[in-house]
C-alpha cells in the first residue's frame, strides 16, 4: 500500500477520546459519586433496620464493616466509577507482536516464491490477486471500529504471498536484486529508527499532515498508472516507468516509506506513554509492518530500474 492509515486512524480515535480514562492507575473511589458519607456499621442504640435509615443506602461511599452474607458487593446497583478494563500496552507488546506478524509474512513469502518459481501463471495469479486482496484487506482493518486479530493475520498472510511472488519475478530478471532490497530496507530502518531516537528526524503534526496529503496523491497516482497500464491505455508510464521519471517517482516513493517508519516509531512511543489498551499493539504492530513492506517493494523498484 502506498499509504498507511493505521496510524492516522489512530491519532484520530485519540482526538474524539477513545482512550479517555484508559491507563490511569489510580483506584476508584466510589464516594466521589454521591455526598453522603461512608456507611457506618449499626450502632447498637440506632433505630431498627428500616426505620428511616434506608436512604443512606443510595448515597454510601466505600463500605468499611464486614460484609454482609450472601451479597458479593453491598454497592451493587451504586453508580460505578470508570476504572480499567484491561491492561495497559507496553512497547514489549508492540515488538511481540511485530515479530510474530513478520515470522507469519516470511513463510507466506517463501511459500509464494516456492509457488512462483514452480509456476509462472500461478505466481501471476498470486502477485495480481496479493497485490488487490491486501490493499482490500489494508483498508478494511484501518477502518474498522474494532480492533481485529484474524484479519491481521490474514493480511500479513496474503502481503507475503504477493511479495514472495513478486520478489521471484524481479529476482529472474534480476539476479541477486532481492538480496539487495532487503539490506537496503534493513539499514534503511536502523537509520530512520535512530534519526528519530536521537531527535534528528522530527515528527510533528504539520509534518503528518503533509505526509499524508503527499502519500494519498502517490497513492491515487500509482492506482491510476495501474488501472491505465492493465487495460492498454498507457504502456511503460509514470508508476511503470524504466526511465529517469520512474527513477525520480521511485525516489520520491523512497522517501515517503522512509519517513512512514518515523511516524511509526512516533505513533507507537506515543500509544505506550498514554496507556492505550493491550489490543491496541495489534493495529500498530500491522501498521509497522505494512511500512516495511512499502519501503521494500519500492527500494526492489529502484534497484530494477538503476539496473536496466
């Protein structure tokens, strides 16, 4: 995909507060929800039960005496302050997570290789149907409300079977091409990581903004290219292009994947400090991974393009 809205997706649920409240280690306390004091236990001069004390049953705060038999909470029915539901994210989480989706991509990608290198037509099949299915799937999972694990895992199945068949097609035209975009992506990565580690990269909000106004017409533009060159249109243009347009796009491509991996490092720093839900180092582990695979398929353009 040329573009990654996992993450835009996410900054915009942190602006309507979908994560208000969440991480905040302090207890509830539920006296803070009435004006009553705390619940005394019965004196044994007091009223009997029922004559006029039974209002303090609405407005109690904490319950201090010993538990009554037979009743799990003597505040049930009580309003309930906001409390955690869940445990909060860690960057451990977001890097489990990111390395079991990129063991499941790598043998989704040697398996589309194995089929590639077998069968061509079928190796085809797999690179046009991988490259559809996953941008399909792509949107799908960054815009749906909830946070889906199997489709995930599905998208990281299928985007390795299309990059195991492409990389075999690219790799018969070009020996030893692969092998030189995954180094290349590799360092790429360290350094992006390290630039924004030592406060050399910057990520602002004007620079996401205008990263994603510049991704979504890269994007718009290379679906247009594909469309126009399936049906005969245009022939070796633009987004296909050998010569030195396709160089300068390719670049220009480059750069984009290049700086995705800085708001993604940003984006999950950010989830990490403000306490978001566990589940939520699913969608940010996915959105790295898609990243990585954009800055791959273009550096494997630019390779192929320098060696024609």
């Amino acid at each position: 995909m040329a573009t990654n809205p996992v993450f835009d997706r996410f900054e915009k649920d942190l602006q309507r507060g979908e994560y208000a409240g969440f991480g905040n280690r302090q207890q509830p306390q539920y006296g803070q929800y009435g004006q009553g004091q705390p619940y005394q236990p019965p004196q044994t001069n007091q009223q009997a039960y029922g004559a006029g004390q039974q209002g303090q049953w609405g407005q109690a705060g904490p319950y201090q005496g010993q538990q009554v038999p037979g009743f799990a909470d003597p505040n049930y029915g009580a309003p309930m302050a906001p409390q955690d539901t869940g445990r909060r994210m860690s960057l451990d989480d977001v890097v489990a997570k990111t390395l079991g989706l990129f063991a499941v991509l790598l043998i989704s990608a040697a398996a589309g290789w194995a089929i590639a290198a077998n069968n061509q037509s079928a190796g085809l099949a797999i690179w046009m149907g991988g490259m559809i299915a996953g941008i399909v799937l792509g949107f799908v999972i960054s815009f749906k409300k909830t946070i889906s694990v199997p489709l995930i895992v599905a998208y990281s199945v299928i985007e390795g079977a299309f990059l195991g068949a492409i990389s075999q097609f690219f790799n018969t035209q070009f020996n030893g091409i692969v092998a030189q975009a995954v180094l290349a992506t590799l360092c790429v990565f360290a350094g992006m990581f390290a630039g924004w580690k030592f406060g050399l990269i910057k990520v602002t909000d004007r620079s996401r903004k205008i990263f994603g106004f510049a991704a979504l017409g890269y994007f718009l533009f290379a679906m247009a290219n594909l469309v126009l060159q399936m049906t005969g249109v245009l022939g070796d243009f633009g987004f296909f292009s050998m010569g030195t347009f396709g160089m300068i796009l390719c670049l220009f491509a480059v750069a984009l994947a290049s700086y995705s991996l800085a708001i993604a490092f940003d984006t999950i720093q950010y989830a990490a400090n403000v306490g978001v839900p566990e589940k939520t180092s699913w969608l940010l582990a996915h959105g790295l991974i898609v990243s990585v695979a954009w800055l791959y398929l273009e550096l494997l353009r630019m390779f192929a393009i320098s060696r024609d």
